[in-house]
C-alpha cells in the first residue's frame, strides 16, 4: 500500500486554506473546449437508469490500487458494483484530505444517497456498475484518457443502458477530469451533470450541465455523515437536469460551506 510522504501531507494541508485554494483554482491552466456535446433528458428523472462517475480515486479493496508513484498519475478507471458495501471500497489518492472520505465515502460516491432516492422514487435504477476514476491525471495520461479510457467507460455505460450519470470530484484538477468524461458520456448519448469545487477549471472544460459549489476539496456532496445536505445536493443535480435548456451552463449554489441548514 502507497504511503503519503511528508510533502505529500503539507500540500494536502496547503490546499486546504481557501486562499490557496482559490488561487490555484485562478492559475491553473486547464483544457478549454469551445464545442460542447448535449443530450437533452428524454424521459422524467424517476424513470431514468443512472451511473454514479467519481474522479476520488475510490474502489474495491480487492481492485488494483490507483498508480500514486506516477507524478502524472493514473488514467485507468475501476468499476464498482450498484449493491457495494462502503466497507468493501478504499481510496487510493493522495492529492486530497480524504480523511472524511475514508470515513463517508459518500462525499465521493453518493450511493447510500442514491438508494435513499431510489427508495423515495425520484430516480429510476442504478446501472450494474458506477465507475472510479482518480482524477490526478496529467500528459501523457491526459491524452489517454480523452482518447481512450473515457470513451470505454461511456461506451460501457451506454451498453448498461443509463440515461443519465452525476459526475463527483474530489479536488482541483478532478475538476478537469470530471469535464472530460462528462463530455465523452455525454457524446455517447447521455445527459450528464457534474459538481464542480473548481468553477475557473469547469468554465474551461466546458462540460453540459455543472453545479458549482464553494466547498473544500474532498467534499463535493457537502458534510460527512450529514445525510440531509448530501440529499438536497444530489436533488439539485436531478433537478439540474431536468430543467437545463442550454449546453455548457453552471449553476451557482447559494449554499456556503458550514453556513446552511438542512
């Protein structure tokens, strides 16, 4: 198992002062893409299949881990069964606090959310499998991805049927990653939304459908543990894609980080 060197640990403490944050988030030099793909949602939300896409390097213990030796990182994805138990999955990531993670993966990959939402009938079945990417990905990786492993992963959601995936990142340059497979799902046919903590990254990438909120990375589905706020996130995605009547638009949340009720 990857262990965290002393570096690895103070630039995952850096990026958790704000200031830092949003001045990485102003400099970094993302791709920008001035076509976007679209795929308007066909049927009501309660009746779509849907995929779960993370970019917070989490999977089965039993998977091979993320490469954290590349400093360019891994493009590979890793599948993850609908019906997974939490305590079968492990993140393998060390470009974020994953501490809360580690504890509620659900910040990453909101299955027990989606469950809930199952349950209640406002979302259709989930596919065989939601897909892990860890979203550290720089060239020659980069290419990889967009030419390669986002477009077998579309292909294999589109095989599952799905008609419509929500895409989790875990910190800045995942940002990037989620745009790139949101635009390649969503070239194969499917209506997408994806949550950004990185607005400057995602007005760059320009995916379909974004929700932007001013949160901490490692925490785009909101508090730990705090199922309610997890909740009304994951509604306002669905909703988001309901509503969405032009491509490459981002939604501002009004929510602030530790401020809302829920």
């Amino acid at each position: 198992m990857f262990k965290r060197t002393f570096l690895d640990k103070f630039l995952v403490k850096l990026f958790k002062i704000p200031a830092i944050k949003n001045y990485w988030s102003r400099n970094y030099k993302a791709l920008k893409f001035n076509t976007i793909p679209w795929k308007k949602l066909g049927k009501p939300i309660e009746e779509c299949k849907i995929v779960l896409i993370t970019t917070g390097g989490i999977h089965l213990k039993s998977d091979k881990e993320f490469d954290l030796i590349d400093p360019n990182g891994d493009s590979t994805f890793r599948r993850i069964p609908y019906d997974a138990n939490l305590n079968d999955l492990i993140i393998t990531n060390k470009y974020y606090d994953h501490h809360d993670a580690d504890r509620d993966p659900n910040l990453i990959l909101p299955i027990e959310i989606l469950s809930e939402l199952q349950s209640e009938g406002a979302v259709g079945p989930s596919c065989k499998n939601h897909y892990s990417f860890m979203g550290h990905i720089d060239e020659p990786h980069l290419t990889t991805l967009i030419k390669k492993n986002s477009v077998q992963a579309a292909k294999e959601i589109r095989q599952q049927k799905a008609d419509i995936a929500l895409l989790v990142p875990a910190w800045g340059i995942c940002n990037q990653t989620v745009g790139l497979v949101q635009r390649e799902v969503e070239r194969q046919g499917i209506s997408t939304v994806g949550i950004s903590i990185s607005r400057r990254v995602s007005e760059s990438v320009n995916p379909p459908r974004t929700y932007y909120l001013k949160y901490p990375f490692g925490h785009a589905m909101g508090e730990a543990f705090n199922r309610n706020q997890q909740k009304q996130i994951f509604l306002d995605c669905l909703k988001i894609l309901e509503t969405a009547t032009e491509p490459g638009k981002i939604i501002d949340s009004e929510y602030r980080w530790k401020k809302n009720k829920f």
